[in-house]
C-alpha cells in the first residue's frame, strides 16, 4: 500500500532523467534543450550589454576581465532581474507544440526525474488548470501539463472527441516531446477517466495513477436514474454540447469497457465539499446526488488492490485550486513509493 494518509486525512495547506525532444516534431522550438539551461549565460547576458559582435570578438571571461572594476556593482544590478527570473537553480521548464499527426498539442514541462508526472485536466480546460501544483511537482520529480486538441494553445482535432483519441493523442505527444516513461498520471474531473484509460492500455508505460474528484463511467447512467427519465431528458440532450466537442456517453462506454487497474498504485481523492448540481432544484435530489458521487468514487478504489482513498476537507471540485499542497504531497508520496 502506499504510504498515503486514509479516508479520515485532515488536510494542511501550504508549507534523474533527461529528456531528449524529437525536434521533426516541433513546430517552433520548445525552451530547453537537452544539456542546456533555458537560463541567459554569460555569454548570452554580455551580448545583450555589448552587442553580438563583441561575443564574436572575445570569449565572456575576457570581455569581463576587460571591464572597468568600478562598473560591476552597476551590472550585478543590472543582471539581478534576469539572474532571478531564472529562479537560481531551479527546474528548466520546456514547451512548446508537439505534432501528433494531423494536428499539434501544447505541452508544458518542468523539473528532472523519474517517473515524469503527467496532468490531465478536466473538460474544456487547458494545462494552467494545474498552475498551482506544477511547480512543486518540479521540485522533486519531472512533471508535464498539455492542451487536449481544441483546447488552450493546442490545434483542433478530429471530432467528436473521445477518451480513446485522448488516449492515443497523448500516447503520441509523450513520445514526441521525448518525455519517457514511467509515468504517474494524474487526472481531473473528465481527466480522470482519460488516465484510466492509458493506464489500462499502456500499464507497461505506469507506475501510478491519482484521481481528482474524478468523473466515474457510470456517471451518466447512473444519473438517470435518480433524476427520472422526464428530468434526465431535460439535460441529455447537453451531456455533449461542450467546447471541446467530447462524446460523453462514448467516452464512458470506453472506459467502462477497458478494465481494472491490475496492480498499479492507485489514490482516488475525492473533494469534501460537494457542490448542488445546477439542474437540482430538490433538497432530497441533491442529497442522492451527493451519496451518488461518494458512492461511485469508492466504487474506484476497487480498480486496483494497491489503492488509496482520500477526502480533501476543504475542497470542492478543484482540488488542485482549493488545496494545491494536499495533491503535491500526494503526487509525492506516489512518485517516492515507485521509487522504492
């Protein structure tokens, strides 16, 4: 089992590997390269003060060494706002579009280590949903966000939109951007049913997987049948009216289909403040739709022996926006126990 705290956990807020891209891929280039820093250099600072022809000219130490001693409090000053916008020595971020066939995604990556860390996030929101957990992510381990086609800075994709062309666009964009397993993947809300998918598809390629309040494939169906065929009727018609253009109904039918988790270690975290479905006008609905949720989310904890279920107190859906550190510890945790 991991080494995750259980159902009862109390929440708290706040507190090596290299990647080689295959650049035939890449429409424009993506900011780090392998051995190199996406932070400005002594050359590349110098020649911003004296132009390139004078790095043609002279090596970085010999222009320095050429420099009146009187100037360098002035230029340590000068080089201050650059020197911390790369963050000292930090993660290296790289991004970039990737080229998936036909179309390109938009990934974002930080950090160096194994297992990469990938994020999936819910419908019709692009990777800064995960803003505020990348970055502490980055501190211990690779970690890489990305806009499903359609969606943020990625192009549009053949439509309707499945969990099964997720699947493969991903499946294609880690290969592409040369970021090489294993993987944890991390999944909200519609995300969530994606991971499930590619790990049961790709569980050679998993080390573990973390669901967000995720949606369950049995969702809809179930739905139905506490809000009654007159009431279902009335919103049906909207499950797929949305930007990303994703069937739902066929989406879950595919991960409903695809299985169990096998072995692979599994954390179903699950918000501890559900808010009324907008469509729910009863007290006695909103209730039934609340136990519904919880129900299906333990429902997920049988996918995989080696599983974990959490509450996060203070949360709503988002959890990565209502208590980011909670899911950083757990990512942690998850990416530690792999490494055992």
């Amino acid at each position: 089992m991991l080494g995750v705290p259980g159902r009862d956990h109390s929440s708290r807020e706040g507190d090596n590997g290299e990647w080689q891209v295959d650049r035939k891929h890449l429409r424009r280039p993506v900011v780090e390269q392998k051995n190199r820093s996406s932070c400005p250099g002594p050359a590349s600072l110098l020649t911003a003060l004296g132009g390139r022809g004078a790095e043609r000219q002279l090596a970085p130490q010999a222009r320095l060494r050429q420099l009146p001693k009187a100037i360098f409090p002035w230029l340590w000053w000068l080089l201050l706002p650059a020197i911390a916008a790369c963050g000292g020595a930090g993660a290296v971020v790289e991004m970039g579009l990737v080229d998936v066939g036909g179309h390109q995604l938009y990934i974002n990556c930080a950090g160096k280590g194994t297992p990469a860390v990938v994020l999936e996030a819910g419908l019709d929101s692009a990777n800064d949903a995960w803003n505020q957990v990348l970055p502490g992510v980055a501190e211990f381990t690779r970690v890489c966000g990305y806009d499903r086609a359609g969606v943020g800075q990625s192009e549009a994709g053949p439509k309707p939109r499945t969990s099964q062309n997720i699947v493969e666009d991903l499946h294609r964009l880690l290969g592409n951007a040369g970021v090489r397993g294993p993987y944890v993947l991390m999944g909200h809300s519609f995300g969530g049913m994606n991971v499930r998918l590619y790990a049961a598809q790709h569980p050679q390629e998993v080390a573990g997987v973390v669901l967000v309040d995720s949606l369950h494939p049995d969702a809809l169906s179930r739905l139905q049948e506490v809000l009654g065929e007159i009431a279902w009727g009335m919103i049906a018609s909207q499950t797929n009216e949305n930007d990303e253009g994703v069937d739902l109904v066929q989406s879950s039918a595919q991960v409903g289909a695809a299985g169990t988790l096998g072995a692979t270690p599994l954390v179903v975290l699950t918000a501890g403040r559900r808010v009324a479905a907008p469509f729910s006008t009863s007290p006695h609905i909103a209730a039934r739709l609340e136990g519904l949720w919880l129900e299906l989310q333990d429902d997920m904890t049988g996918l995989s022996p080696n599983s974990t279920d959490i509450i996060a107190q203070r949360s709503g859906h988002s959890i990565q926006r209502d208590e980011p550190q909670l899911v950083v510890d757990v990512i942690r945790q998850v990416v530690e126990s792999s490494r055992r």
